[in-house]
C-alpha cells in the first residue's frame, strides 16, 4: 500500500500538467493547479490523519479519479464546443482522452467500493480487481493507439 499512497497523487499531479495544456483557452489554468493543489494537500493529511501508510487510499484514489474524471469530461466538452475536428477517430487527443475515461471509471469506482469489498466477500473483491486490470488493460491500449497515431500525424506534416 504505500506504492499506492505515492502513486495516486504522482499521476493525478501528472495527468494534470497534461490538461493544464490541453485545456488552455477553455479553462483557467490557475483553476486546476489550485485544485491540485488542494487535492495534493489532502493526499498529505489523508496520509498523516485519516489513512497510514500501508492502508489501501481509497479516499484519496476516488477523490483523484473524481479530479481527473472531471478534466477528461472538460476535454471532450473543449472539444465538442471548438468543432475544430473532422473526424474524432483520427485525433490522438480523443484516444488518449478516452483511454483517461474508461481507468478512471474504473479506478473511482474500485476506490469507492474497496473497503465495502472487503465486508462483502473476497470474490466481488476478486471481481472488482479483475475489472479494474481489464481497466488498464484497455487504458493501455489506447494510449498506445493515441501515441501512434500522434507519431503518424507529426510525421505527415
């Protein structure tokens, strides 16, 4: 557990550079770095106060999945009001965001019902583990998809 304390906040402060970038024009950047700071913040209190280290961060997971949930949702919303793509299937932002969607649904919600698992009985808890690494699995996935088609796309022009 304490890789997942570590990681959690790693890759929402990661994910967020991204939208910070993507998201320029259509949402204050000064928004997100506040509340990624706030959330970085919790993270610290939620470790020292509320969660030790070697507990499962299932608040601080489901809050981040909740944060990264809501750019990924600005991001399509940026997308869908610019009109600027004719065809989403070839934009590798659009891959990459959906590979996004689909781990951080999962991800929110295997954080929210871990310890409710854990009551319930060790096979939903099996269950729940297994969608969330088919989560990744497809994450995965399509970020490779999204990253090749980027790569083909830099070189065409």
């Amino acid at each position: 557990m304490p890789i997942g304390n570590v990681y959690i906040p790693l890759s929402v402060l990661v994910l967020s550079f991204f939208y910070i970038k993507v998201l320029r024009g259509y949402v204050n950047g000064k928004i997100i770095v506040v509340l990624v700071v706030l959330y970085e913040l919790f993270c610290i209190i939620n470790l020292l106060f509320i969660q030790n280290m070697y507990e499962f961060p299932n608040i601080a997971g489901a809050l981040g999945a909740l944060l990264i949930l809501s750019f990924a949702v600005l991001l399509f919303s940026k997308i869908m009001v610019e009109a600027n793509i004719e065809k989403l299937f070839n934009e590798p932002i659009v891959w990459i965001n959906i590979s996004v969607l689909i781990y951080y649904s999962a991800g929110f919600f295997h954080y929210a019902l871990f310890n409710y698992s854990l009551q319930f009985s060790r096979e939903f808890l099996y269950n729940t583990v297994k969608i969330n690494a088919g989560a990744a699995i497809i994450f995965f996935v399509l970020l490779a998809i999204g990253f090749w088609k980027a790569g083909r796309q830099k070189a065409v022009k």
